[in-house]
C-alpha cells in the first residue's frame, strides 16, 4: 500500500495512515520502497505529534487533529446536522470540518458522500424551476395575415360566413 493509496482506501485498516506518519515522526520508521520513503518524508513534515495525537499543521498555522474513521464519522454528523442543522452542501462541510480543526485523508470525498445521502437534504433541497434546456424561440403562424399586416378579404368573409350560417 503507498501513501497515495490511502486517499481511496475503504478497507478495514483504513486508519493505518495515522500509523505509518506516527511511526516515521517518533522512530523515523520508513517504508522500504525508496519512492514511498520519499514521499512519506515529504508529506511528514506537514504533520506533528501532540500528546500522542497526530495534527496536520494547515496552510494557515492551525493545527487539525487526525481523526480515525469512527471518529471522523462523529464529526461529520455533527458539523452536517449538529447544534444549528444548517445542512451545509458537502463543499462547504469539508471546509467547515477543517475550520474546527479536524483533518482525515478522505474528508473531502465522504463530506461529499454524506451531504448528498444526507435524508433531509434530499427532501428539503431547493427546487430548481429552470428548464434543464435553453428556451427555443418560436415564430407564431397567423394564417389569415397578408404580408402588409391586415387581414385577407378570404379570412374575413369565412368568418362573417361562419357566424351567418350559426344563426339560420
Ligand atoms: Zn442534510
């Protein structure tokens, strides 16, 4: 498994990234493969160990404590449907989760996934009433109009006609 696979990772060591960063920061405990040794020490420097927890240092200076799945799951309820149930879109979860200091390598992704499987979301999204298409343009037919835009002599006759004929 290299790091990058861990982005994807749905099986049951799904937290096993936790590990492998935990161990190269305490014991510089590197994979044998040079070209993941390599990336591991490149991403490990965004990473620090406090009080036994991992942080992800963001771009920003704030620290995002790693969460394992059962953790980030937690999180994701809360911050979806927590204190004020604002039931923000997966985009904005995501950021919000890392606004609280919370970092997990497929919290993008499942932030996505939970917001759209979200059962409120979906009965109460907004409707959208534009077309799915652009509107076409369409030229009325008059077929009683001449050119010079009066009526035909024809068309009026047929009409006095029709309601002569109505009445008898
Ligand atoms: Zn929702």
């Amino acid at each position: 498994m290299t790091l990058d696979q861990h982005d994807d990772d749905t099986s049951e060591d799904v937290d096993n990234w936790i590990k492998i960063y935990k161990d190269y920061l305490q014991f510089r405990i590197i994979p044998a493969n040079n070209n993941e040794a390599r990336v591991l020490r490149m991403k490990a420097s965004r990473f620090t160990i406090i009080d036994g927890e991992l942080f992800k240092k963001s771009s920003t200076g704030l620290l995002q404590r790693c969460l394992k799945r059962h953790e980030a799951g937690m999180v994701l309820r809360d911050a979806h449907e927590g204190e004020c149930e604002n039931h923000t879109n997966g985009r904005n979860l995501s950021l919000k989760i890392l606004c609280l200091g919370y970092y997990w390598t497929t919290l993008r992704q499942d932030a996505l996934d939970y917001a759209k499987k979200c059962d409120a979301c979906q009965r109460h999204a907004p409707v959208i009433h534009q077309p799915f298409e652009h509107l076409h343009m369409s030229i009325p037919s008059w077929p009683f109009m001449m050119g010079n835009g009066h009526y035909g002599k024809n068309a009026i006759n047929t009409r006095i006609v029709g309601v002569h004929v109505g009445h008898e």
